[in-house]
C-alpha cells in the first residue's frame, strides 16, 4: 500500500497547489509580493510537497480530500519527501520571509498570507510526522481514516492544532491510536521555540486526556525550550 514509487512526471502536476484562490493581496512592502511569488515556485518547496501548506490554504486540496484514494496518493507523494532536508530548507525561506528586505514588514502587519505562509514553513515537520503517520489497526494513513470518518469530522481538526488551533471542547476527537500518535507528536514539537504549538499543545493534551484518560496524551511537557530551527529574533 505505502511504497515509494518512482516519482513520473504526472505527480507535480497533480499534487494540490497551495494559495490557488488568490494572491492578490495588499502588500505593504513592494519586495513581499515577488519574494512570495519566488517562494510558492520555488523547486526546493514544490519537490517537499509540504501538506502544512495544504491544510488551510489550498483549494485543490479540499477537493481531493473527497476521494480516500486520491487523497493517499497525495499523502504517499509528501511522504516520500526527505523530511530533515525539507525541513531544514523550510526553516531557512521561513527566516528570509521575516526579514525586512523580503516579508517582515507585512508579517509585522499581521498581512493574513504572508503569516500564514510562514506558519506553513515552520510547521512543516510536525505536519509531515502527523499526517504521515499510519495507523496499526488498518494500515492506512491516519489522516485518510479522519477524513473519511464522516461521522467525525473532529477526527479531522486534530490535524490544525500545530498552527496554533486548540481542541478544548466538545466535540472531541475519537480516542484511537491514531490520535495518541498524533499528539505524541506535537509533544515533542510543542517544545520547540517559536511553534504554534507552545501555545496550543498543553490545553489540548489536558483537554483530551479529560476525555480520553490521564496520561493518554502527555500534559508533563515544559513548552517552547528547545531552540526550534529557523526560528526568527521575536518581533
């Protein structure tokens, strides 16, 4: 089912595409909408096919998710990216996006697609190793059983909590390995200066172990100490 298969040259064509309804957005700095433009096209980004910038912000991505197929095929492809290589170059186009000579200024501005390109970048590890994860009772990926789950659709919101989403109400997510899995991972991200998960990790590991039982997620976790890679001078 998950083997790495020779990339053909149908793949880029067919992965989803991220920012595809617009990039047409007011940019306080002349330098940010080229920097933008150079970074979306960039071969090094395209080839990590990150899935952290697929969640929130790819139309062709919602599209996919309908089909469990197409979805796997998706997932098979960003997998079989080398995540430490991917990781490390993300984490540096995420310091050069801050900088004032590219997209610092309308970060700064709270511009919503330049934060959100950078959170794409820098979360990009944590989303790799939550959504590659397969589950052990079915051997599909995780993330397709919480997408097909049409019954639960929280199944599927776990998967936004490393941008900063926290899960503290009802309804909560199925208790399953998969998602003891998941929040295993954002555990250890959860440590790492300057993620969104040193401020949505504990609440929701406290939250869901209220639901699913003490120590089903890990709330012992000291966040944001470990100097995360690429991780800008705080603004």
């Amino acid at each position: 089912h998950h083997q790495n298969t020779p990339r053909d040259t149908t793949t880029s064509t067919t992965f989803p595409t991220a920012f595809d309804t617009s990039l047409t957005n007011n940019f306080t700095s002349t330098a940010c909408a080229p920097f933008i433009h150079t970074l979306l096209s960039n071969t090094t980004l395209t080839s990590c096919h990150a899935v952290s910038f697929l969640l929130r912000n790819s139309d062709s991505f919602f599209h996919t998710l309908t089909s469990a197929a197409a979805t796997s095929a998706v997932l098979d492809t960003a997998c079989a990216a080398n995540v430490t290589t991917c990781g490390a170059a993300l984490s540096s186009f995420a310091t050069e996006l801050r900088k004032p000579s590219a997209c610092g200024k309308d970060y700064d501005a709270g511009n919503q697609l330049v934060v959100d390109a950078y959170t794409d970048l820098i979360t990009y590890e944590p989303i790799y190793r939550a959504t590659c994860l397969q589950s052990p009772s079915t051997t599909d990926y995780c993330f397709v059983d919480a997408v097909t789950n049409t019954s639960n659709a929280v199944n599927y919101d776990v998967y936004f909590v490393p941008f900063g989403t926290q899960m503290t109400s009802a309804p909560w997510p199925i208790c399953t390995e998969c998602l003891q899995a998941i929040l295993a991972v954002y555990a250890e991200w959860a440590k790492m200066e300057g993620q969104p998960l040193v401020e949505s990790y504990l609440p929701t590991a406290e939250a869901i172990d209220g639901v699913c039982g003490e120590g089903f997620a890990d709330a012992d976790v000291t966040v944001g100490v470990e100097k995360g890679v690429g991780v800008a001078e705080s603004r």
